[in-house]
C-alpha cells in the first residue's frame, strides 16, 4: 500500500476517485456493486466531507486531512464502518477498526 507523502497534495472529489479506478464494479463513474451503491458511495462521501470541514473539488495537503482523522474516526467508524461489507478489506491495513 501506497502512503501519503507529508506534502502531497490530495485532491477532494466525490464518487469514483483513484481508490475505485480499477474496480471491475465501475462504470463510467458509478458504482455497480448493487443497486444502491452508487447512493450510498455519495452520502459517505458527503458525511466525510462535513466531518473533516472539507469542500468537494479542493486541494489540501495529506497533513490537513491525515490531523483530522483522529477526531472523527469513532463517528466515522459507527457510521459506517460497522456494518460495512468491505470491512474486512480496510482491517487488513488498519486494524484497529
């Protein structure tokens, strides 16, 4: 796995970014996991947005975003991540979830 370098820029996008590029469930730029997965891939999107105060289409600094994990990761984690069907594939990097 790839990290973040300390002043790499990321750029903020909503639905299919460089994470999703190689999923055979991508078309175009929806996701068709199921039906309702494209919705939901959006609204956690949105949710991750207003957590870290962030705004679609902007570039920040990895440090920006990277400080601010540590205050949302529980309301993040509660969220979604508990019944997620993809959790066993984050728990493999991050453990801790």
């Amino acid at each position: 796995m790839e990290r973040a370098g300390s002043g790499e820029e990321i750029t903020i996008c909503t639905g299919a970014d460089d994470v999703c590029c190689k999923c055979s469930h991508l078309k175009g730029e929806r996701c068709l996991v199921d039906e309702d997965s494209d919705d939901e891939i959006r609204e956690m999107d949105r949710r991750a947005l207003k957590l870290l105060r962030l705004s679609a289409d902007g570039i920040v600094q990895w440090p920006l975003i990277k400080d601010k994990i540590p205050g949302i990761i529980e309301e993040w984690t509660k969220t979604f991540c508990n019944a997620c069907g993809w959790r066993k594939a984050c728990e493999q990097y991050f453990p801790v979830l």
